[in-house]
C-alpha cells in the first residue's frame, strides 16, 4: 500500500462537512452486547485485533497543494477505556449523550493550499451561523459531562463495556472512513476475536483503485446514462419539506409496527417473494404521491456499494443515496405497484455503481431517502446491536426501517431537521404504517383507494 493516497468520491463531501463545522452530523454510533461476562483482558485483545486488521482505522489525513489525503497511523497496542455500568438502561442513557458528541479527526497541513475547498456550501445565513455554534456549544457541554475531554483527534473510537451479565462495546466512527455496514462489519470482527476467530479484513485503498478503473469503463458509461435517463423522464425535483434551514438540530421519531402486523408484512413478503423494502418503498410511494400532488417523483434509496467478497469485508465509505423515479398511478392495485417497485428498485440497484459518485449527479432528486436493513449479527445471533441518533441532521430527511429478524419486529425511524415538525413526523409514521396494513390487507386494492 501506499503511504497515503488522495481522498475518494463521497470522502471528500464527508470532509468538507467536517471542515464546515458539520462533524456532529456525520459522527455514527453505535453499541454491541453479549449476554455472558467477559473478562477486560479478553475484551481489550478483542478491540486490538479489530484495531491492527483495519488500517482504515487508524486513519489520518493530510492537505497538500490544494488536496486531500488519507495516510495511516503504524498499529501500537491500545488501551481501551472499560465503562462499568449497573444495567441497561443506565448504558443506554449514556450512549444517547455520548452519540451526540462528534469525533474531530486528525488534520496535517503540508505545503501549500489549504486542502478540500467549501465553495459548495457557500456562506450560512446569520441564523443558520448561530445555531451552528449554539450546537456547537451544547456538545462542547456534553462532552465536559461525560468526562471525555482532552482525547486524541481520531476517525474510529472504542469503549469497552460491563455490565452485571453482559459485555460488549461502543463503537465510533467518523463518517469519512464509515458507512452503516462498516460499524456492522466492526461489531462482526469483534465477536469473533472474542470467539478466537479468524476475520479477514480488506484495504479501502485496493476498493478505490479498483473503482478508478471502473468509472473508465463501457459498464460504467451504461451505468450512468441510466441514472441520466431516469432523470430525464422527471427532472423537476423532489421537495418533500420545503422551507428554510436555520438548524442542524436533528430529531429522531420512531414508531415500532405492533406484533401482528409485523407478521402479516413478513407473511406476505414470503408468500409474494418481494423483500420489506418493496413493500415499505410502495406505502411510502402512496403517502409521498399525496403529500406532493403528483404520481411521479424522486426518492433516495441507500445503496451499499458492496458487490464482492473483498467489499463487503472492507471498512470503508462505500454507501450512496440512489434516485429511484416512483411512478404511483392511482389506477392499480397496491399488490402492482409492489412488483413495479421491485422490479424499479431492482434495476436501479442493478446500475448503483454509476452513481456512487455524488459529482455526477444530474440534478437536484429529492430530499427525502429510504434505507432498509435487518437487525442482527452472523458472527453471534445473541448479540445486541444498537444504533445511536447523532441529534444532527442536514436539509434533508431519512426514513429508515429496521427488521428485527430475532424478534419478528419492524421500526420504522424517521430523522429529520427542525424544519418538519414533531405532528408532521408523527403523522407521515402513522400514515405510513396504516398504508402498509390495508394494502396487504387485501392487495386488490386501487392505490386510489388505500387510506
């Protein structure tokens, strides 16, 4: 490998954010438990294991001559912080607080130039400009709170964990070296270091110099005038909130589908062989199709990027926000525009690496993006994993839904920044969740008729 190379794709977005005063919003967190007891020294040699396979982790970067570079810093064993808690819910109070306290990464200057340039963000209004240093402030506060001053600038950071009867980790992570499967991967390689279990770990460098090639290829050339064409059949973007932004103060509302019609949503994902994601993307395909007065419009759907062995094993920021064009006429049945959807979703994925790049975007899509993931772990079923809400968010809003494969459970969370209210995003769940149960009710049903 080289000593560093230059920053990649949607790394540099990440870094402009940082740069911007932003790092709370791209900070990921996380927790994993064990329900047994293990002892520190097991868990330290665990998170050093994890440490020394990924040199991602140990990331750095350096601003030379106008640009941007990553380098890694040499593995030295480490000493993990180990927190003692009396339960669960004191664990989690504190995780809550410390997801909201963003990572601040190591950043060299060298030669001339300043690095990344910020011309994309332009000069926040007066308002916006206080709010940001009001945040700002408020994490400045927490962190004093929380005893986690004066720590060392880094990408990745790990807190061993104990409880009565369970130990575990939290985990970290700067969004520049992250994505949701890679605090996924790190929850993985950790329950199997503490199995003494062999992982494999890949470079992000070699993901980078592979998807170089790539983009010079006819593939990619297909792939991306498929993302044009989709474009072109609705340019108009897709305003779901509109109004101004004077905050990042992110909210988070959440609303858990009871346990009936979570079985009935997985009983007719199985009998119809459509994933919860086409069934989920359809009722917010309805909903949205109302609120904005049209049948045809642009969603983001999360995409990760990962299409071998060496990728979905490497840490890295793979992830893009994917347009999909909905077209939900009112003139067919609900189980329709489920298959539709599939076969929408399916394509779309089909060409997601011609879109990984958010400088080729072709206009402005939406502002509104849906991801889907399930619950759990291969390398320990009885591992409990959870996500932490940073409390920062853009000018945009996410709808993310969580299958708890173990429990037969599906959440539905809504994040957004303040210009949604706390009744609007209550009612677009509500909505959303009553869509769900009358369409595969009876899926006869016209989408015109589904309330």
């Amino acid at each position: 490998m080289n000593e560093m190379f230059e920053l990649y794709d949607s790394q540099l977005f990440m870094h402009a954010l940082q740069k911007a005063g932003l790092a709370q919003e791209i900070t990921l967190c996380g927790s994993v438990l064990i329900p047994e007891k293990m002892s520190d020294e097991k868990l330290q040699t665990a998170a050093n294991k994890v440490l020394e396979a990924n040199d991602v982790l140990r990331s750095y970067f350096i601003e030379k001559d106008g640009k941007t570079y990553q380098a890694y810093e040499p593995y030295e064993e480490h000493t993990f912080e180990v927190k003692h808690f009396e339960n669960a819910e004191e664990m989690e109070a504190w995780a809550k607080l410390y997801a909201t306290i963003p990572l601040e990464y190591r950043v060299e200057g060298k030669g001339k130039g300043k690095g990344t340039a910020l011309e994309a963000f332009g000069k926040p209004s007066p308002k916006l400009a206080f709010n940001i240093l009001r945040l700002h402030r408020a994490a400045s506060k927490r962190k004093r709170e929380l005893g986690l001053e004066g720590r060392k600038p880094t990408c990745f950071e790990l807190i061993l964990v104990q409880l009565p009867e369970a130990s575990g980790a939290l985990m970290k992570m700067s969004h520049i070296i992250s994505d949701g499967w890679s605090m996924l991967l790190v929850g993985n390689q950790f329950l199997h270091a503490l199995k003494d279990e062999p992982f494999k770990a890949y470079e992000y460098q070699d993901y980078v110099e592979s998807d170089k090639a790539y983009k010079q290829s006819e593939r990619a050339q297909l792939d991306r005038e498929f993302f044009r064409d989709e474009w072109l059949k609705h340019p108009e973007p897709t305003v779901c909130f509109p109004g101004e932004i004077y905050s990042f103060e992110g909210k988070r509302n959440s609303l858990k589908l009871d346990a009936d019609l979570s079985k009935k949503v997985q009983a007719y994902c199985l009998e119809n062989r459509v994933s919860g994601m086409n069934v989920f993307l359809s009722a917010i395909g309805i909903y949205m199709s109302r609120k904005l007065g049209t049948d045809s419009f642009h969603l983001g759907s999360l995409s990760i990027n990962r299409t071998g062995t060496a990728e979905k094993n490497t840490v890295g920021l793979f992830v893009s926000t994917l347009p999909i064009l909905m077209e939900v006429a009112q003139d067919i049945s609900f189980k329709q525009l489920v298959l539709n959807t599939r076969e929408k979703a399916f394509s779309v994925i089909r060409h997601a690496r011609g879109y990984a790049n958010p400088t080729e975007v072709y206009g402005n899509y939406f502002d509104l993006f849906v991801s889907y993931r399930i619950d759990g772990l291969e390398a320990d079923a009885n591992a409990q994993i959870k996500e932490y809400f940073s409390e920062a968010f853009a000018d945009f809003a996410e709808l993310s839904i969580v299958e708890n494969s173990s429990q037969g459970e599906f959440t539905i969370h809504f994040d957004h920044n303040c210009k949604v209210s706390e009744d609007e995003a209550m009612g677009l769940l509500g909505d959303i969740a009553s869509i769900i149960g009358r369409g595969i009710e009876d899926d006869s049903l016209l989408v015109s008729d589904i309330r």
